[in-house]
C-alpha cells in the first residue's frame, strides 16, 4: 500500500499523522448513525465565541489523557496506531481546542491533500472506530463548533457571567441539578446554545418557531427542487426553533448554500410577511450561536432588559419546577388508581370462579343422578334379557343399552375438562387462586354439550344480489342455530331474498318512509333452526316495536324434555337526546317495551341486534365524554332486566380494532348481545371475519352455554346440515330424464323381493305398522338413488355456493398466480418460481415493457403486483354481479314461462322452507314442561288425536210423548 502523495508546494500542516491509506470512493448515500442514537439538543443560552470559521468537517475526541498540555494528542496518537493494526486509517490532522490549559479532547480533520471535496463519510468510519475500541473510555463526537467544546461549557446565569471549561460531562449534570450557592444566593449554570451535530456537512436553519411542522415543509421543497432522495436525515431541534438536515452529498449541500445564500424564498414558508433564518452550514450555525429568527432577534442589551431578563429566567425555572412536582403527583395517583383497579379486577375473577364452581357443583350432582337413573335402568334391562324374551325384544333392549352405554360418563371428556379448568384457575391472581385452588380440585364434569349458536349483521338494505348471495353464503359457511338480519329497509317481506335451507324464519318488515312508498326503514329478520321449536311472540301491541324487533319463545331440549327460552331480535332507535314523550319511536320508548318483553319470559332470555349504543369510551373511536339518551336508557334496561351485555364483559373491546359499524366520522361497537343472569352459564362474543359488501356494518358472532332449571344439560347438535328428521322430497325427472322413473320401479321390485314384503298379509296395527316403515324405507332410499335431490341437500356442510362461469375461473386462477408471485416477491424467491411456474416470465416482461415505456416514473415490480390484483378482483367482483343478475333473470323468465305453460303458479310466490311437525309439545299439566324427544311428541300427538276423535256416547234423552195415551194404545 503506497503512502498518500504529498505535493512539495503543498506545506505540511502542523499535527498530521501520516498512515498508509488509499482513498475509498464516495458513497451514494451518507453513513448515517441510527435515529434511535441520534443526541438531543439542550436549548440553552447564546455564548460569544471568536475566530475564523470552517466547514466543520473536524471530530472532537474527549476524556483523553490530560496530565499534561501534550498528553491528550500523545494518547490519541496511540489509539489511531492500535486502528492502524486492525484496519486503514486516512492522514489526519490532531490539533487542540485552546492553546492554553491541559484539556482531555483533541480535534481530527482529514489532511487536505487526500481529497479535494470534504469527505464526511471517512470522519464518520474513524468516529465509530475510535468509540469502538475502548466501549465508552474514550467518545468521539462530531464537532459542533469553532473553539472549546461546547458540550464542556457552563455559565453561570446573573449580571456578570463566568465560564468554566469543564473536563467530564457528568460533572455539568452535576452542577445542573445541584447550583452552587455563594453569598445567600443560587447561581444557576446553564450550558451553551446550540445543536448537537450528528454527521459532517449538516445544514441548519434558525427562526422556525414561527411555522407549523417546518421539517415536513422544507423536505417536500427539497425534493421538488433536487429529486426525491435528497432529504437523508432532518429533524427539528431547539424547541421547534431550528430545521437540520443531512442531504445526500457534499456537491448537493454545496449548491443548495450557494443557491439561497441570501434566504429562503416566500414559497417555502408559504407566507410572505414571515422569514426564516438563512441556510448554512450547522458548523458556522453553532459558531455564531445559533441565531434566533432574524424577525425576533432584534433586542435590547441595556442592563434594566438584561436584569429582567434574570428574573423572568428565575420564574420560568420555578415555574419548571412547580409543572415538575405536580407531575410527579399525579404519576403516583395514576398509579395508585391502576393498582386499585387491578385489586377490583382480581376480586371480579374470584367472584367469577366461585359463581363457576358453584354452577359446575350443581351440574355434577344432577349428572351423579341421571348417572344412577341410568344404571338402574341397566340393571333393569340386563334382568330383562334373563327372562329369555323374543328375539324382537332382545334387539330392542341391546339397541337401548346401546343408547345407555354410549350416553354414559366419558373419561376423556372428563379429563378434557378437568384442564380447561385448571388452565383458567392459573389465569387468576395468586390470592384468588389460593383461595380457590383446593375448591376446584374437587369438580368433575363428565358430560360436554354446544352452546347456543348466535349470528347478526345489520344489511343496510336486502336488495343488493351481491349483499344477499354473501350472507347466504356466511350462514351456509357458519351454519348458526340463529341468524338475524337488521335495517332490511322494505315495507315488503324479503325473508326469500336470503337462500337459507334448514330454517324457521320469522321476518317484521320495516315501515314506508315519508313521500316514498316504495321504499322502507328498519325491518328484521329472524331465522332458527329448524332443529329447534320456535313460535312467534306478538308484538304488535306497541307500536315503537313496529319494524324494529321479532321475539320468538325457543324451546331448548333436554335429556328428559326441554325449557322455554326467548329470543328477542332487535334493530333499536338511534336517537341522541330525545326523551320519554308523545314519540313512540323514541329510544326510551323502545327500550321500556323491550324492558318488558324480558320480564314477561317465563325463564331465561337474551337479545341480539343492532342496538345503536356504546357502553363504554373504548367502544367508539370519536371523543365524546357525555353519556347521550340512549346511552341512559339502555344502562336502565340493563338494571332492570338483570341483564349482562357480553360485549361489556370483554376485557379487550377496542373500536380500532372490534369495531361492528364504520363510516367517515369513525368507528364503534353497536351491534351487542345480551342475555339474562338466570339460565346463561358462559357467554362469548367476536366480530366475524367474513366480508359483506354494501354495508357498514360488520357481521358478530354470539356463543351462550345455557343452563336448565333442574340442572340438566340441553341437546344442541353440532351440525345442523340435513339435521332434520323430515324427509326431502326429491325433484321431478325434466322431460330427457323418464329413463329413472323405469330405474326406480325396478330398484323398488327388487328391494320388495329382497326383504320378503310380498308375503306379509295385513291382519292387525302391528302388521301395518311393519309393512308400512319398510315400504317407505325403500321407497326412499330407491327415490335417493334415481332422482336429482336439491341442491342446498347435496351440499358439503360449512360450504357456500361459488359463483363459476369461464370468465370467472380465469379471473381466480390469475388471482392465485398473482397471490403467489407476490408472496415470492416479499420472500426473495422468485427465480425459485420461475422455475416451477412458466408464467412467472409473463409477469416479469410485462413489467420490462413498462419500465421502458414509463422510464424512472415507471413503479417497481412488488406495488405493480399489488396493483395488479387488486384491479383484477375488482374485476372478479363485477363479473360476479353480472352472473347473479343474469342467473336471476333468466330464473324469473323461467318461472314466468312454465307457469304460461300450465306448470303451478306457486313458484311465483316466496318459497319459505317448512319445518314440519312441531319438534316440542306443552305439558298438558305443566305450562313450563315441554316434550322434546320424538317417542314423547309422538305419543303426546297420538293421545290427543285420538281423543280428540273418539266417539262420545251421548247420554238417554226423555221421550214424552212415547208415554201419550195414544202411542201406548199403538204399542199395545
């Protein structure tokens, strides 16, 4: 490695130290430090200081050796040799900061034959480098500006001013929280005014208090002057005052100083009649100590101003000190207030547990007893079999022993559970866990069920294709024991908008608005599953529930019947301010007559809907810290009723993020669930993460694990596809298809020849009931196999019906290519697709060709993907809604032309699928005992027919005139 040459003209200047170095090329970019490192600047009072300026490219290397006026370059000439051996170090220049004293820090520059433009990047590789090799002994630091070390200097504030040249940093901390007090009277230090450098080259600006975020203001010009790379660091130091900035090379900051030399033009500041300080650099800024906006600068040194100046200096510190105290103050309350709060919270959770454990107890004696009923009737059954009883009999009773055994205690359900409590036992606080550890120990659950399914979306209008074949598909997908559907806006029933198989619906059609009757308000739907009995609960005796609400009274199995439970379905009122008066749809009206719709439920009830409220300030994303009308009212149907809303018992509710409603003002939570204290165990609540177009709202999904008055667990099966026990009606042969009534008869022969039915001869009930079930059997079964069923009966559960056309399936497959190549963008992998995917290439010169085309206005690959697929499922969205109109037409085309033909005219007419026979009957003693299992309503139904067409014997009526002298002369 050659030396560095050194021209002969050119002097030596004083303090080089030579090393063999070859001068690396510039960067494109500057070697910033990191942000998060970047030094803060104390804004402090102006210090006069002397001599001629620079560029500042000089580093500033202090807590060095200063025993004597030599030792500080001496120690720092070693450590750049201990460098030397690890790494190149350019020819630099050491020099003191003032001729006189013994000061710990030395001055580095580069020697100025080794570039001809300052190289801050050679300075900033050097700075790291020296910090580095002693970890904190010796700090290297940009240097602020011409003379002493400014980060080294104290004033002592009053009429006359002293300086002190400081060796340590903590000793200025120092005298800064303790003044030194001399004469009865404190002298507080200040240090100098200026910004602390962060990298050679830096420019500054005074005088930017006057503007508003001036660092967003001055890097939009610089960039529109010098491209949009320029900006390399910039912030706002001294109280707002004053805009550095790094830009990113010296030949740019060169040409912007010689550009605005003498200021900034009016377009900067955007104001005409306000002015800035002028550009230069932070070296020179810091030298002439950093002068204030030249519109604010012009002040008065006479000592009356000067002497009031101190006095105003004192205020402003005591007044610091009095902001700080309180502070502190009120930091201690905060947290005193969260740690009471956290106590509170503790509390609630043992409550909560005991309240469980209290619940779970009473379960567990109850399933202890159907446990015992249930091996009695073993017993029963095992002694039956003894008795040597028909073969008939001994099929059914192992069939029954079967159904015994199998709904018997589980072991692992029992195991299962026992964790799931013991994890929550390790959710709560130690004292609530001590308390209740040797208490939870001791429940055993042994039987698990499916808690109450609940699914609610406010549509914002049913008319949309789109918007109705979404949620169709959202039930198809979730298959919910109960959906609402709120704000239907039409004075009409729309309930057959909604493709919803499987279930009972009941639908109040919102009213007609003012000059337009063909439009609606409000309106709700209500669907239950056809797997549980709904009837309907009036509520046309108070006209506020008009359009707004739909109770049905659910009847919930149980092992041994079943348990009223009612279900309220609301859209509420949305009426801030207003109170109880003449308007029946006021929020207080409404609420006192759902008040007594819940009172009047003969044991549990919940509510589900769009309630137009929030609860809580976490709820709702605008500021408001008034509760409005509807707010009261609904806390007062909460008090009243006894009720709990889930969603105030989420510990996490926040409208950023769980909101159910947005628009332009903001977002919140409206839509709720909630339920009774007696009859709910459990209940939980989430915002569903299904997309539903047209709307502002999004759908929520409600779970309660209900309890029964005599401690019974209810039935609620987990799937409630084709979970009807009544049988579908196949559809009818189209005209090409008469081929399968021929399939069908023979299918039908064969399995009547198969099982012997042609012999049996009908002598009795028993007899008819036998060739009965076995001719429908096969029926069936033969109908299944040789006719098309309907579709929604031949779908996979949880699956919803695609909209598929060729367009469509092109769109999709280029959405998942496009998926794919920008996943192996974001991952760096895209040469490893390419290989396994040939059409990765197309992607690839379609972006060549715009590059070309567009040039540097052209964007980069990973946002031209992302533009690109979100314009194709734009696209994919609009091809979907011409297929759902052009299915839709073509279906009442069809409709209106078989009905021409002489086909039924019912089509025409909303088809609402029918669940059949009641799945609960009412105790003919017991108005609050249902029957619920099919032997039970069976039987129940046959009594009361039978009864009801039994022959009454009419009782001997009295003929007077067979005992008339003439009838007896004729008998006789």
């Amino acid at each position: 490695m050659n030396h560095p040459s050194v021209s002969s003209a050119t002097p030596i200047p004083p303090g080089l130290h030579r090393t063999n170095y070859q001068l690396p090329p510039a960067p494109q970019y500057p070697p910033l430090p990191s942000s998060a490192n970047l030094p803060s600047s104390p804004p402090i009072e102006d210090v006069n200081l002397e001599g001629s300026s620079a560029t500042g490219m000089e580093l500033t290397v202090v807590s060095l050796d200063h025993t004597s006026p030599t030792s500080a370059k001496t120690h720092l000439e070693r450590l750049l040799r201990q460098i030397q051996q690890q790494k190149d170090v350019p020819d630099v220049i050491i020099h003191k900061g003032d001729v006189s004293g013994n000061l710990d820090y030395m001055h580095v520059s580069l020697c100025p034959t080794l570039s001809p433009v300052p190289r801050p990047n050679i300075l900033q590789q050097l700075l790291s480098d020296i910090n580095d090799l002693h970890q904190g002994a010796v700090h290297t630091k940009w240097r602020a500006g011409w003379g002493a070390d400014k980060n080294q200097i104290s004033n002592l504030g009053g009429r006359l001013r002293i300086s002190f040249d400081l060796l340590h940093s903590e000793d200025i901390d120092t005298m800064l929280t303790a003044p030194p007090y001399v004469n009865h009277h404190t002298y507080h230090p200040t240090r100098p005014h200026f910004v602390e450098p962060t990298y050679g080259g830096k420019i500054a600006i005074g005088g930017c208090e006057v503007l508003q975020n001036p660092q967003a203001q001055f890097n939009m010009e610089l960039r529109k002057k010098y491209g949009q790379d320029v900006v390399c660091f910039s912030c706002v130091t001294l109280e707002g005052s004053t805009y550095t900035v790094v830009l990113r090379d010296w030949q740019t900051t060169n040409q912007f100083l010689e550009d605005f030399g003498e200021g900034l033009p009016s377009s900067w500041t955007r104001f005409r009649n306000i002015t800035v300080g002028v550009p230069d650099l932070l070296y020179l800024f810091n030298s002439v100590g950093a002068p204030a906006n030249p519109l604010r600068g012009a002040t008065s040194s006479s000592p009356q101003v000067s002497h009031l100046q101190v006095q105003v200096d004192e205020l402003r510190r005591q007044g610091a000190e009095t902001v700080g105290t309180v502070n502190q103050v009120l930091a201690k309350t905060w947290r005193a207030v969260d740690k009471q709060n956290e106590a509170a919270q503790q509390m609630m959770a043992s409550i909560c547990a005991v309240s469980t454990s209290a619940a779970l107890s009473s379960r567990y004696a109850s399933l202890e007893s159907t446990g015992g009923h249930l091996e009695e009737c073993m017993i029963r059954y095992w002694e039956t079999l003894k008795g040597k009883p028909s073969t008939a009999q001994r099929v059914r009773i192992k069939s029954l022993l079967a159904e015994t055994e199998s709904s018997g205690p589980s072991n692992d359900v029992d195991h299962m559970e026992q964790e799931s409590l013991l994890a929550f036992a390790l959710h709560i606080s130690s004292n609530a866990f001590v308390i209740l550890f040797s208490l939870l120990l001791l429940i055993m659950v042994v039987h698990a069920f499916h808690p109450l399914h609940f699914v609610s979306l406010n549509t914002n209008g049913l008319e949309d294709l789109m918007k109705c074949n979404a949620i169709s598909s959202m039930i198809q997908q979730h298959r919910p024991h109960i959906w609402v559907i709120n704000e239907t806006k039409s004075p009409t029933p729309v309930v057959s908008h909604v493709c919803a198989h499987g279930y009972n619906t009941f639908e109040n059609p919102g009213m007609h608005t003012a000059g337009s009757p063909a439009h609606g308000k409000w309106g709700v739907i209500l669907g239950v599953s056809n797997t549980i009995h709904a009837q309907h609960v009036d509520t046309s005796f108070d006209s506020s529930l008009t359009g707004r609400v739909v109770a049905v009274e659910l009847v919930i199995p149980t092992a041994h019947g079943g348990f009223p439970h009612r279900l309220i379905s609301v859209y509420a009122p949305w009426d801030p301010g207003m109170t109880a008066g003449p308007d029946p749809h006021s929020s207080s009206v409404f609420w006192t007559s759902i008040t007594q719709l819940c009172q009047h439920s003969p044991y549990s009830w919940s509510l589900i809907g769009d309630c137009n409220v929030t609860l809580n300030i976490s709820e709702t994303s605008s500021w408001s810290t008034s509760l409005s009308q509807a707010q009261l009212q609904y806390r007062t149907f909460l008090h009243d009723c006894h009720a709990v809303d889930i969603w105030d018992t989420q510990n996490d509710v926040d409208a950023a993020f769980t909101y159910t409603f947005h628009n332009h003002i903001g977002q919140s939570v409206i839509d709720r669930a909630v339920h009774s204290t007696v009859g709910v165990q459990s209940s939980e609540i989430e915002v569903l993460d299904f997309f539903i177009g047209s709307t502002d709202h999004r759908p929520i999904r409600a779970l309660l694990s209900m309890s029964t008055p005599d401690g019974q667990s209810p039935l609620f099966p987990s799937s409630l596809m084709n979970s009807s026990n009544q049988r579908v009606q196949p559809l009818y042969p189209k005209c090409h298809e008469h081929a399968h009534f021929i399939a069908f008869a023979n299918e039908v022969d064969h399995q009547v020849l198969l099982c012997g039915l042609s012999g049996i001869t009908v002598a009795d009930d028993s007899s008819f009931d036998v060739l009965y079930h076995a001719l429908t059997d096969i029926i069936c079964n033969a109908a299944s196999l040789h006719f098309e069923q309907p579709q929604w009966m031949t779908q996979k559960e949880g699956s919803a019906q695609k909209i598929v056309n060729p367009t469509i399936r092109i769109l999709v497959c280029e959405g998942h290519r496009l998926g794919r190549l920008i996943a192996a963008t974001r991952g760096h992998s895209i040469s490893e697709l390419a290989t396994k995917a040939p059409w990765v290439v197309d992607y690839l010169n379609a972006h060549a060709n715009i590059l070309i085309a567009q040039g540097d206005c052209a964007p980069q690959f990973l946002p031209y993907l992302l533009t690109l697929h979100r314009t194709l499922a734009q696209i994919h969205y609009a091809k979907e809604r011409i297929e759902l109109h052009s299915r839709a037409q073509q279906s009442a085309q069809g409709h209106i032309r078989a009905v021409l033909l002489g086909s039924s005219a019912k089509r025409l007419y909303p088809w609402i699928y029918n669940g059949g026979p009641p799945l609960a009957l009412v105790h003919p003693e017991d108005r609050l005992k249902f029957f619920t299992t099919p032997k039970d309503i069976h039987r129940e139904t046959q009594a009361y027919f039978t009864n009801f067409f039994t022959r009454q014997e009419h009782p001997g009526v009295q003929k007077t005139w067979m005992e008339t002298p003439s009838v007896v002369a004729i008998k006789s």
